[in-house]
C-alpha cells in the first residue's frame, strides 16, 4: 500500500499540478511522492529568532524582523520597475526592495498591520536593504510551531517562477506527510538497525526535513548518509566478488627465459621496494586463474611502465599477445619508443598503431596479430576497433586510464572469449575515499616510493611583474645546457578569459630568446599529428632549447634534459593538471624547476591551489586537496569516465569515516552471506534491486 502511495506521479499532489509538475521534473527530477521524501534540504535556518532593525547588519545571513509597513514608492522605467517600501519597528527603519511581482506586494500589504520578513540584508548607498524579503502577517507567525531548524531547498529560476519556492515545497512536504497512509518500508535488516544503532528509515526522513531539535538532525543524516554509501558499497563489493568467483582467467604459469633475460640484462637500474611488491602482486594474479582487474597507481617518475613492461614479459614468456592503450598519440608513441629502447636484444616484434598508421602499415599489423607474430602491440584508441583481432591477447594494460569512456575500456574485454588479464595505470594519485567509490572493484596497487637520486622539482610562484627576471633565469639554465618548456593555457587569445595564450606568448618568447642563439618548438593540440611529431623530436634530441605548448604535453614526455618549466597563468589549471605538467621534468640528474607565473588576483582557491604546489612534490597530498577544493565529480574526468555519483546526502570529502563504516557493514555482511540468500537479508535484495532500477545504478561497473 504505502509503495504504491510512493510511486504516485507528483502531478497528484495538492497544489501541484501538470504545469508544476513539469518543471518539478526537470529541474529536480522530481517525479513521484517518493522522489520529493528523497529531495533533502541542503541547509537549516533559524526561523525562531525574530531581530529588531537596530540589530541588523549587512554581514548577517537570512533573519526575520518584526516590524510594519509604510510609504511605498516606485523607480524607475516599466521595463526596469522597482518598488520600495520603508519597513519598521521601534528601534528604526530599513529599505525593502522589490524588482518583480509589485503589483502582487501592492495588493497583499495591509496598512497599520504587523509583518515578520525574512530575507538577507545588504547595504547600499549606507542603507540597509533587503531585497525581495518573504512576507507573513505576524498573526498567522505566531500560530505556527517555530523551529529553530527550518529547512532550505535548492530552487532554479524556473522553479522559482513556477512557484515551486523552497517555501512552498516545505509546505508540500507537510501536505505529503499528512496524506501518507502507513510508514515507509525499511531499507535496512532490522538486525543491522538495532547493531548499528540507526535511526529508523521513517524517523529519518520525517526528522530530515523536519527535524525536532539538533540532535535528531544529526542522527536522521547519519543514518541517511550511511544508507547511501552501504548500497554503494554492496554494489561495488558484490561485483568485485562475482568476478573473482565467476571469471575465469588465463594462468600465466612460469616466469620464463624473456623476463629472466630482461631482468639481468636489460634492467638499467634497481628496482625499488615498491616496484617490487606491485610485481609480486600482479603475478599472483596473472598466476591464479582468475581474470585480474588490478589499478596501478604511481606518482609521476615512479617507475609504472617498468612494471608494466614487466607484466607483459611474463604474458609473453606464457605465449600471449600484450597491448598498452594511451590517450594520445604523443604518449603512445612515447610507449612505442620506450619498449623498444628497453628491450633490446630479446627479439620482440613491437607494433604501433594510431589513427595516424598508413593503410599498408596498418593492414599489416591486422594480419600480424592475428597470425600471433606481434608480441606487443602500442596504441591510441584505434586498438579498440572492431576489425583488430588478436590470436591469444593475454593481458591489456590501460594507460591514463580515466581518458577513456566505460564503453570504450570493456570493448578491450571482448578482444578474446575469454577476457584478457588488464591492468589500468594512472599516474594521478587517488584518494583513498574515492578509489573505494569510484574503483571499488579493481584490486589496487600502489607504488609510493620514488627511485633513489631523484632531486625534488622546486616550485616557486611568481607574479607576472618579475617577467623579465624569469626570462634572466632560463637564459642562465639554458646557457649551463639544459631545456625549458614553457606551457600556455590557451591556444588563442580569448575574449572570455583574461590569460596568457600560445600565439601570443610565442611572439613575446621569440623577441626575448631571439634566433640563431635559441631554438623554439611549438606543440598544441590543433597540429598536425606528423607536425607535432616532428617539434618534439627536434626537442627530444636537444635541436631546439625552448618547447612552447598547450598541456597536450601534460603526459607522455619524456625528456630528461629538460630541467624548467614555466607554466603561464598558472591560476587557469587544476591541481591535478598543474602537478601532472610538473611531472615533465626532473627526469635527470640536473637539479629542477617549476615557475607558476599568474596574474596579482587571485581567487581563494587558486592561492590555495598554488600554495599546495609550491609545499608539496607528493602526489596524494596534492589529490586530496584537489578532492577538497573540487569534490568528487569533477577530479579527472572521472563523471566521464562513467562512475557516477548518485549520492542525495552523503559527501565523500565531508563523510570518509561514514563510508569507510559502511564498507566494512558490506564486507562482514558478504563474508556471512555471499548470496544474499538468508531471510533476514530480503530487504537488502528488494532495496537493491529498487535502487537498480529507479536510479539505474551502475556504481561498479567501470573498469
């Protein structure tokens, strides 16, 4: 009975109606009784404090004040009316302002009656205003129960036009409550309830938008919070399980004369303690017959694609095909470069395939895997296409992995019946909130050891005034032989933005480091590939001294001669963005540098942004503050990359103690019950699959 009553179109509502309802749909995604329980306020006001004039001041938030009306006025031409409103009590006189709606304010006001406003007060012209305050005769004030928690809903423009004020929506919420036939079912086994010490679910949403005091707030958003993060979780986990137990997996059996042969000759350098435990870990899972799912994350310069070249040498020692997919041409043509140079002498057939291959290069690399005779193949996305067949593709490795879509990573699952072994890499450090959510399912590596020798990259935060003293310092380095890269936002100037751009900056580098003494390269990301290609060779083999560049450099380059970068408008890029770019240099032994020139305003975050670079190399402290600044959504693609946070209430910044609880609930849960067959845990099955099905949710499924 109370489903059905739930499921109820919102349109049924009283007072709301098909016109509402249609904007209450778009804007809201508001469409049934149960979705408006589920639209959660985002904040409380105190409505049980009523201030005098004399109190008010311009800094305060929304408050009320008791007072009358007197002496309307209007201003102003038809088009941009305005009436004012002198309002007061007996400690003085404020101004209300209205832009919109004045003939309704004209007609609702009484003379000599007594009104409680509400609203946020300003100050113009060294009066205090109050801009389209809500009205309420005191009379009808005093007959109301005041909270001192009054809830606030999002509203857009339309919904404010459409009446759906969070005022309004309040009182629909009161008129559902009262309408609603029985309690809402539980979501949650009454057993884990009482264990955990949760509120119950009706309890919870009555005291969510209508809380009885501070305490039953707090109390309503845990339980709520919680809720969301362990079907989250379940969902997650519950998938990881079913492919460990239900995936089958090639076996790589032996470490074979490849990786040995590679591992005492070819092997510049020791690996570090880190490199040697993610190894171990993939093997075990290339060995145990289960299809491996493994993210390797590692700060830039620590060492991922000597693992993962590793990885492949065993695949291949096994007798099976290997490939490593990139997001871009340059970083896969930087792959491409890397395997051949470090595996010289075992006598690997290594391919690379991108949009740019010519047909017969092409045709040939088709028909070569397909015969087994390519051993490993380097690519950009057209690895994924349909007309590439390999014979026995045993392991797939997914470079920067959060570049590419959750479509365009499974089609890597479909190259074989039986899937190949894949390793996704990213060199952008993860939270460790956020890997829960967002790669929950992966089993995750990391290598948190940089190798020994390498000197930290100083990063110094310049403003635009020291130009020329800038310019003085790379002319020094580039004398003492090394390179400088010097990175632009934009490609063209922008009417929009106020930042350095390429074309323009390239004109200004080449008055200042002028021809035949230096040499420029340009890169950007409307060159031609074969354009581009060229400008970074001449830059890799050290025939120009300057690489000018948009953040198409961002990942893939390797040039250890390149000791600075300065990075123009530094304010205009990410946290993430700022540090991966910094990674391109302090490759080599020289010790180097990172400049951040900006502009003198800044906004808070930027400083904040800019202040966490210059005190800090390591990855994962930048990522979290990063997480912080930005939330989840938008921390490197990953709302692209398909995670999709359907969270109503729960934060994953703000409630890593809450998830983290909900996670182990979920563990000692499917550790008990696998299945989720036992009686006590229907609810669970009937919430989960409600949630599948209302939210379509696909938290898992992402690698």
């Amino acid at each position: 009975m109370i489903d059905n009553f739930l499921s109820t179109e919102i349109k049924y509502l009283p007072g709301i109606g098909a016109r509402k309802a249609k904007v209450f749909n778009e804007e809201a995604m508001v469409f049934t009784y149960e979705d408006l329980l589920n639209y959660y306020p985002y904040k409380y006001t105190d409505r049980s404090k009523l201030y005098k004039v004399s109190e008010v001041t311009s800094d305060m938030a929304n408050i009320q004040i008791k007072g009358k009306m007197a002496t309307f006025v209007t201003s102003g031409e038809k088009t941009k009316e305005r009436l004012h409103a002198e309002f007061f009590d007996e400690t003085g006189t404020i101004e209300l302002v209205w832009f919109k709606g004045i003939k309704w304010v004209r007609q609702q006001i009484k003379p000599n009656t007594e009104y409680v406003i509400f609203g946020k007060p300003t100050e113009f012209r060294n009066v205090i205003t109050m801009a389209h305050p809500e009205i309420e005769e005191y009379e009808h004030y005093k007959t109301k129960k005041q909270t001192p928690l009054q809830p606030d809903y999002f509203t857009t423009e339309k919904m404010k036009t459409a009446f759906l004020t969070s005022k309004n929506i309040c009182k629909y919420l009161n008129e559902l409550f009262k309408a609603m036939p029985a309690k809402i079912n539980e979501s949650l086994p009454a057993y884990l309830i009482a264990k955990l010490e949760l509120m119950n679910l009706q309890d919870a949403i009555v005291n969510i938008h209508f809380p009885k005091d501070p305490e039953q707030l707090i109390k309503a958003r845990y339980r709520l919070k919680f809720e969301e993060f362990f079907y989250n979780q379940l969902s997650i986990l519950r998938h990881k399980l079913n492919r460990r137990n239900n995936t089958r997996g090639f076996v790589f059996e032996k470490v074979g004369d490849i990786f040995n042969f590679f591992y005492k000759n070819c092997l510049k350098f020791e690996l570090t303690n880190a490199q040697k435990r993610v190894l171990k870990e993939i093997r075990a899972d290339l060995r145990s017959g289960k299809q491996a799912n493994r993210l390797l994350q590692g700060d830039v310069g620590s060492g991922k694609t000597i693992v993962a070249l590793m990885s492949m040498l065993l695949a291949i020692d096994n007798n099976f095909q290997t490939c490593i997919m990139a997001p871009t041409e340059i970083l896969a043509q930087q792959h491409y470069l890397t395997l051949i140079e470090n595996t010289e002498g075992l006598l690997l057939n290594i391919r690379l395939l991108t949009g740019s291959t010519r047909t017969k290069a092409r045709r040939e690399i088709l028909e070569l895997l397909q015969t087994g005779e390519i051993n490993i193949l380097v690519g950009t996305h057209a690895i994924i296409e349909e007309v590439v067949q390999f014979k026995n593709l045993g392991l797939a490795i997914i470079d920067e992995q959060h570049r590419f879509g959750v479509a365009q990573r499974s089609k890597m699952w479909q190259k074989n019946s039986t899937p190949p072994h894949v390793i996704v890499m990213t060199a952008t450090p993860i939270p460790r909130t956020l890997a829960m959510t967002i790669y929950g399912d992966l089993d995750i590596s990391v290598i948190d050891e940089m190798p020994p020798g390498r000197k930290l990259v100083k990063t110094l935060h310049i403003t635009e005034n020291k130009r020329l003293r800038v310019f003085g310092f790379l002319k020094e380095q580039i004398a003492k032989g090394t390179q400088v890269y010097i990175v632009y936002p934009l490609i063209k100037e922008s009417e929009n933005m106020d930042y350095k751009d390429l074309e323009d900056g390239l004109e200004s580098i080449s008055r200042a480091f002028p021809p035949p003494e230096y040499a420029i390269s340009v890169v950007h990301g409307q060159m031609k590939p074969e354009e581009k290609e060229k400008a970074m060779k001449l830059f890799v083999k050290g025939q120009t001294q300057i690489m000018i560049a948009t953040t198409v450099i961002e990942v893939g380059v390797n040039v250890p001669n390149a000791s600075v970068m300065l990075i123009e408008s530094a304010e205009r890029f990410g946290l993430s963005q700022l540090h991966q770019l910094r990674g391109r240099v302090g490759r080599g032994a020289e010790q180097s540098f990172c400049i951040l020139m900006t502009s003198f305003k800044l906004s808070k975050e930027a400083k904040k942004r800019l202040q966490t670079m210059v005190e800090t190399n390591d990855g994962f402290k930048i990522a979290e503050v990063d997480l912080k600044l930005r939330g989840p959504g938008d921390i490197d693609g990953t709302l692209q990359s398909g995670a999709g946070f359907n969270f109503r209430i729960a934060n994953i910044v703000k409630d890593q103690a809450i998830l983290q609880h909900a996670r182990e609930v979920v563990n000692n849960l499917l550790d008990a019950d696998p299945e989720i067959k036992k009686d006590e845990h229907d609810v669970i099955l009937k919430q989960f699959r409600k949630l599948k099905r209302t939210q379509n949710i696909d938290w898992a499924k992402i690698s």
